[in-house]
C-alpha cells in the first residue's frame, strides 16, 4: 500500500535503492541497465563520489540562502562555466530548479523584455506541433501534444503552434532539405503576418524533439530559416534544450550543430544529472541590458532558485561531462546505439524509423511500414514495451498514441556519457526482445 499519488495508480513500483554508472538496482536486488536516463536525466552515470564531495562540501558552508539577499560562490561559478561553453551572445544565466520552470522563467522573459523596449503590444507566443515543453500552465500551453493539453485545455494560455520538423514523416518526396526547411520558415512567417508583424514573443522550439516525437533532429538549415524569419519581425528565438542539451547529443548545447545562437536557451535534467532538481535559462545580453537599464529587475522568482547545493551538484557534473573524451564517447556510443538497433530491427515489420544524435536515440513504432500508420493509439504496446524491457533488465521510455491523437508510437533512448559498447549492445539486445515479446 503506497500513500504516494504516482504518475499512474497501479501495480506497484519497484523501489530503488542504489545506483552505480549505467545501473539502478531494486529492492529485490534485481539490476537494470538506465538506457533512458529516466527521461535524459541521468547524464554523467549515477553514483558519482565526486559529485556527493561537492554536494557535501556546499553544505558544510552553506545549504541555502535566499537569492533576494545573498549570491554564492557555487551559484556564480555555475553561471559563468555556463555562458563560457555557450556560443558567443548567450552571456548571462538564470537558475532555477527544473525544465518547466526553466521554460516558464524564459516564457516571462521574453514578455517582459518586449516591455522594456517600448513594444508592451507583443503578446503571442509561437511554437510546434507535436512538442513537449513542460507541465506548468505556460509551458503545456506552450507545448504541442495535444493528448498531454487536452483536459487542461479550458484553462490554457492561448498560444499558437506551426508544423514541427518531421522528415521521416513531412519531407514530402519531391522536396529536397532545403525546399522543406524553407516550406516550414515559409510557414511561420505566414503564421507570424497572420498575427500581426509586430505582435509575436517569441517562438519556441526543441532542436531535437525528445519526449513527443522521440528524438527526431531538424533538417540542415532549418534552423537558420527560422532565425532569420524571427530577425525580420523582432520575435525571439527560444530554444528548449530542457532534455536534448547539456551533452546529450554529443555537445553541450544542441543547438551548437544548428549553426544558430539563439536570444534565450532553456536545460535542465543533464544539468544536474539526477544529483539535483536544477535548470538555468542562457539569455542574451541585449535582454539582460534591457532589464538592467530599465525596470531594474526580472519580475519572477521562486524560493529556490540559485540553491547552492543544486548549483554545486550542476557545477560538479559541468565539469565531469566537459573533460577529455566524454562527447566523443557520446558520438561514438549514439553511433553504435542506432546501428545496433538497425541490424536488430531495422527488418522488423512495425519498426518505421530509427533516428537521433548522441546518445539521444528514438525508435518508431508503426502498424505498417509503408503507410507509416501508428501501432498503437491507444497505447497498450507502449506499456507492454515497457514491461517487457524492465523484465529482462532495462529501463527505457515508450511513448506515444499521443500525438493529434493518431501518431508518433516511439521508443526513446538516453543513457549516461560513460556507457560502454558491451553495455550499448545489452540495451540493443533487451530492447529487440522486449519489442519482439510486446508487438
Ligand atoms: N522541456 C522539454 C523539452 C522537456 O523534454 C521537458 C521534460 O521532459 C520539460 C521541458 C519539462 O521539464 P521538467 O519535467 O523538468 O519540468
């Protein structure tokens, strides 16, 4: 009996009880392997000593002090090796205490920084079908996955969303990249004009899409498009690398391999690796300056933003996940992730698509190959996959039936940097079985 509301009422849930590298163990002393970080937390592999020193060695000086009075040493130096491995012009930082809240902080931002400048009638908020940018309010209003919206929906914001960039399924034959990347930029200025030319926020995007449509990256050039549609009307580009960054798809930022800097950049999950709920917002100096030359303040705030112990753990992980050899081994290990998984079940008749970057790697489901239809609506596969991959010893994360109701059944795959090849070739071969067992 469990006093706990958890995500879904029913069986019991194994309980946890230690960690070490790529392996949590249960109670009842059975291993599994983290394939999916949870979902992309756990970035540096669990149980790291140093990581608990320097948690440890935070409270011994100092557990919390209320940022309205005090700053710390852990939350600074966290912020500036931040904007240091940022691309230029992401120079400042916001701290806060998850990926939702991180993508609400930017959300306000964004509103109040078009204050400042003298354009207080901006009002929308822009961003894609088919995405995931939080539970909140603002941030599931913000999101496209319409199952996730639509009991909230009466109480929702009003935002507005454009097409997500979807290849495998919205690249239409005749088209090349570019002619696609164009259609989609075409797309939101179309949605942009609709709205007015100088009434849009900003415009909200995932580079790689993680929890709705299973780590689906956009095509070349997409995103220079998309910047320069947003530079024509003054609308700012967000980028929510809540679970695609921080190393998860072989560099820090993920929007790195976008040829893009973008006006504000939200992590959080590989930041603090599972040692601590934390998340930072990157803004750019011209927002920072507005704020800083006009009101004087960013009218937001919660209890913990800044907690130091959260920013020693998130300064401790930075560190571990930038020495010699850690992205190489995200490459190297997401190579052999997807080519392992293609030659276990790149010929099976529901498998439709296998993709990602890094170690950031998803596997559609399709009822059939060639009319590319869902598997399964209503999500029982899913929770079958699941089943079947905890029993042989992996953790991974099925989704889907979620998406406009009919499509994006996938697998999604995140383990720790550190993973080594014969632990990659054990998730491929739990995750072949427990596919073939489930479907
Ligand atoms: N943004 C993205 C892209 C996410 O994937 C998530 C969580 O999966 C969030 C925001 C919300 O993060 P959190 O669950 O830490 O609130």
């Amino acid at each position: 009996m469990t006093r706990i509301l958890h995500r879904s009422i029913g069986p019991d849930l194994p309980r946890a009880v230690s960690g070490q590298g790529v392996y949590i163990t249960d109670a009842a002393g059975r291993r599994y392997i983290d394939g999916s970080g949870g979902a992309a937390v756990t970035s540096i592999g669990h149980g790291n000593a140093e990581v608990l020193e320097a948690m440890r060695a935070q409270m011994d000086r100092i557990a919390y002090a209320h940022t309205s009075f005090f700053t710390t040493d852990a939350a600074e130096s966290l912020a500036d090796r931040l904007v240091e491995l940022a691309p230029e012009g992401l120079d400042y930082v916001y701290l806060v205490s998850g990926g939702s809240e991180a993508v609400e902080a930017a959300l306000k931002m964004a509103r109040q920084y078009c204050v400042e400048i003298g354009q207080p009638q901006r009002r929308h908020i822009i961003a894609r079908r088919q995405s995931y940018h939080g539970n909140t309010i603002g941030a599931l209003a913000t999101g496209g996955n319409a199952w996730r919206r639509a009991q909230f929906q009466p109480i929702l914001p009003e935002t507005h969303h454009v097409s997500p960039c979807y290849a495998w399924r919205d690249q239409r034959p005749d088209e090349t990249a570019q002619d696609y990347a164009a259609r989609l930029a075409q797309e939101l200025e179309d949605k942009i004009l609709e709205l007015g030319a100088d009434q849009v926020i900003a415009f909200v995007a995932e580079p790689v899409v993680g929890a709705t449509l299973g780590a689906v990256p956009a095509v070349e050039g997409y995103f220079r498009r998309i910047r320069e549609v947003c530079d024509r009307y003054g609308v700012l580009l967000i980028l929510d690398e809540v679970m695609c960054g921080m190393g998860r798809t072989g560099t820090i930022f993920a929007h790195e391999q976008e040829g893009v800097v973008p006006d504000i950049v939200t992590v959080a999950k590989g930041l603090g690796g599972g040692y601590q709920p934390i998340g930072a917002v990157l803004l750019s100096a011209k927002i920072y300056d507005a704020f800083r030359d006009g009101s004087g303040l960013f009218q937001h705030g919660h209890t913990y933003i800044g907690h130091p112990v959260a920013a020693a753990a998130a300064g401790k992980v930075v560190e571990i996940m930038t020495r010699p050899g850690m992205m190489d081994n995200v490459q190297a290990m997401g190579l052999r992730l997807r080519e392992g998984l293609k030659a276990a079940l790149g010929e099976h008749p529901n498998i439709g698509d296998i993709r990602g970057r890094g170690l950031f790697c998803g596997v559609e489901l399709v009822a059939d190959r060639d009319s590319k239809q869902p598997l399964d609506p209503g999500l029982k596969t899913h929770a079958k996959i699941k089943r079947e991959a905890m029993a042989r010893g992996l953790m991974c994360y099925p989704m889907g039936g979620t998406i406009d109701g009919i499509r994006g059944d996938h697998v999604l795959l995140a383990p720790p940097y550190i993973i080594q090849p014969d632990e990659v070739d054990q998730i491929v071969d739990r995750l072949a079985a427990a596919i073939r067992a489930a479907v």
